[in-house]
C-alpha cells in the first residue's frame, strides 16, 4: 500500500478522533493532523448528549465519558424570581440507551479516541506539530502541505476531512466561507467550586435563566460549576474578564458574603455561521469547520460529533467496495439541513427565548415552558428537539 492510499483528517479534536475511531475500525489506513503540540484542551464544550452517547458507545467510550463526567438526568429553565420548569430525560428512555446528559470537559473524549486508536489501530498515524497550509486535489488525490518543526512536507491521500475547527485551515484552502452572521455580545464563561445546589432549591445540573438585563445558566462539571453569562458589547475585554466585573455577576447570581473562588474565566465571540457547501471534490467539512453556533443547548460539538459518524460511515463503505461513489453526496444532503434547521435555528430561539425583554411576551414565554413540561407529549417531543435524537432521525430519513 502505498502512503496515498488512505484518508487524510486534519484536527485531532473530538470530531476529527470520532471520524478516524469509525475509520479505523473498519479497517480503513487513516492519518490525522493536528496543529497543536498535543491533544486540544478546549475547555469550551461540557455536554454530550444522549443521541451522542449512544453514537459513542459503538466503542465503548460512553462509558470513559460517564466514568470521567457527571449525570444530568433533567434539565431546567428557571428566572431570577424562582421559577422554572423541569424536563426529565427518562421520557425518552424508550429512544436512547442513555436518558441523561453527561458533563465532562470535551478534551477528555480526545484522550478517549486517542488511546483506543493506539491500543487497536497502531497503523493509525496521529500527527501533532504539523499545520496545514495549503490543500491541491485531482481527480483521484488530494494533497495537503503541512508545515512542521522539519519544514514543509506534502501528504497525500485519497479523501480529506476537514475537522479542524472554526478557524479552519482546510475550509480556507478550498475557498469556503461560512455565512451567516456574528452576535454583538461576547459570551463570559466562569468557573468556580461552589456549590450553588446548597443554596438554590431543587437546583438541576444544567439550568438556563432567563433574564431582560443579563440572562445566565449553570452547569455543573465534576466538582465545579460553569457559569456563562450575555456580555455588554460595548465593554473592552479588560473589564469583563477583570476580578471586579466577574465577582459582581457571580453575586449576581447568588449574593454571598464572600468572594467566589474563580479557577477559570474566558470570553469568546459567538457565531451563528454554515458553510455553503460541506464538500469540495475529495474535501469534506465537518464539525465547526463547517458550521458554528452559539452554546445554548450544547450543539455544536454533538453536531460535529454526528458529522463524523455519518461521514465517516460513507467513506468506510465506499473505501471497502460497499457503496458508489455517490453516497459521498448523500453527507452534505443529510448533515447541512440539520445544521440549518435544528442546530441554527434550535440555538438561536435559546438565546432569544432567555432575553426576552416585553413583559408580555416573558408571560407568553413562561405559560408556553409550563405547557410543555405538564404534558407529557409535548414534553417528549422538546426532549427529543433538545437530546439531538430528533435530527439524526430526520437526517437518516434524508436520501
């Protein structure tokens, strides 16, 4: 076998490490590069869902995830005043074998993949220091440049899947641009030790707060809390990463007599952004290369996740003789409509849904959540929408 008779993957993140466990598995000579010096420790994405859970287990790394992470068997939306409403995963225990979410930081699947890639597929070449600048292709090859501490090397193959993240180089290479548009407002991530279930009533795991001035949710992984606040975007990055703005929102959240203990804080852009197409001749995007969203409903990387499971699938088929060529084209027609008619559009109503500001429409919002959580029907059916089960039916239904 020569070295252009295999798939190339650029980025070792969990999207990237997903679609070469799925490869690899099959049998299928894979090599993935990574730009970092080691795994990303991307401290952004926490959640994974039950539809992602249950796509993992086919290796048995949902259970490393449940073993590293926290159980959420319920989900709340609440306000400032004590209300909220809560949703409870075991009304869809009869589509999933994991009716919870788990919280665990996503770097840890990374070292999950990464090690049974190692343990079961030593062939599976994982590169580190090697960046990606420049993508050609053929008809039957694509070649990628790669610059690494020994310069400049070319590496060949007879697919490539672009994983490489919102920023990604692969996406640029090919002259793809996502479209769609950039929220005014950073998002304030916090992370502290306390324990806000000790002073919040019947407080869930993963709860959203909808507020007119400053919504917020909480979520607890492993021993911490996460706490994400809506910025002002006006404000200088200075002032909202300082130690004075971020202790007066955490009072905000719960006034205490002491100061909170903050073991991380960061402050992003958020992005509601699709690529106009998921494929380029013999380049596939998946993940945040190919679409970005805002974390309301933690469904950027479980969507990424479910890209390359269903890429991954076809490329394994093909490669073993099991398809045509043509399924190929069967990826962008299942993956790009769930990123704009759930993942986009779910993530966009969340956010607005939290910051309503009408009286009014703030009643209509609550009476609407209280309905939905009261009937068991409906209640289902919003699990489902939120649990990400809803869009891989409907992408499996999708020729």
């Amino acid at each position: 076998m020569s070295n252009k008779d295999r798939i190339i993957i650029a980025g070792a993140g969990p999207v990237g490490l997903s679609a070469a466990y799925i490869l690899a598995e099959r049998g299928v000579p894979v090599i993935v590069l990574e730009a970092e010096d080691s795994l990303p420790q991307n401290l952004r994405a926490s959640t994974f869902h039950p539809s992602t859970l249950d796509l993992l287990s086919r290796f048995g790394a949902s259970e490393r995830l449940i073993e590293m992470g926290l159980k959420a068997p319920t989900l709340q939306y609440r306000d400032r005043s004590g209300w909220h409403v809560q949703f409870d995963f075991s009304l869809i225990k009869d589509q999933t074998q994991h009716p919870y979410r788990v919280q665990c930081e996503q770097y840890k699947v990374n070292g999950v993949l990464l090690d049974w890639l190692r343990a079961n597929s030593p062939e599976t070449e994982v590169r580190f220091s090697t960046k990606v600048v420049g993508v050609t292709q053929t008809d039957d090859q694509v070649t990628v440049t790669v610059e690494t501490s020994q310069g400049r090397e070319e590496i060949s193959g007879h697919y490539l899947l672009g994983a490489d993240g919102a920023r990604s180089a692969v996406r640029e290479n090919i002259g793809m641009i996502l479209e769609g548009f950039t929220w005014p407002e950073r998002f304030l991530v916090v992370t502290t030790p306390v324990d806000f279930s000790k002073y919040i009533d019947n407080l869930a795991s993963v709860s959203y707060f909808a507020d007119p001035d400053q919504w917020f949710f909480l979520l607890r992984v492993g021993t911490h809390w996460r706490v994400m606040f809506q910025t002002d975007p006006e404000a200088s990055a200075e002032s909202l990463l300082s130690e004075e703005n971020i202790q007066a929102n955490l009072q905000r959240v719960l006034p205490r007599d002491e100061p909170y203990q903050v073991d991380h804080r960061t402050l992003y852009g958020v992005h509601q952004r699709i690529a106009p197409s998921y494929r380029k001749g013999r380049v596939f995007l998946a993940g945040d290369a190919a679409h970005i969203n805002n974390p309301l409903g933690g469904m950027g990387m479980n969507g990424g996740i479910h890209d390359a499971f269903n890429i991954a699938d076809k490329l394994a088929r093909v490669w073993l003789g099991e398809a045509d060529e043509c399924e190929l084209d069967r990826y962008e027609r299942q993956r790009r409509p769930i990123a704009v008619e759930y993942v986009d559009k779910i993530t966009i109503q969340n956010k607005r849904d939290l910051e309503i500001k009408d009286p009014t429409e703030r009643a209509k919002y609550r009476a609407k959540m209280e309905e939905t959580a009261k009937d068991p029907e409906k209640a289902r059916e919003f699990l489902l929408r939120a649990s990400m089960i809803a869009s891989l039916q409907k992408a499996a239904g999708l020729a």
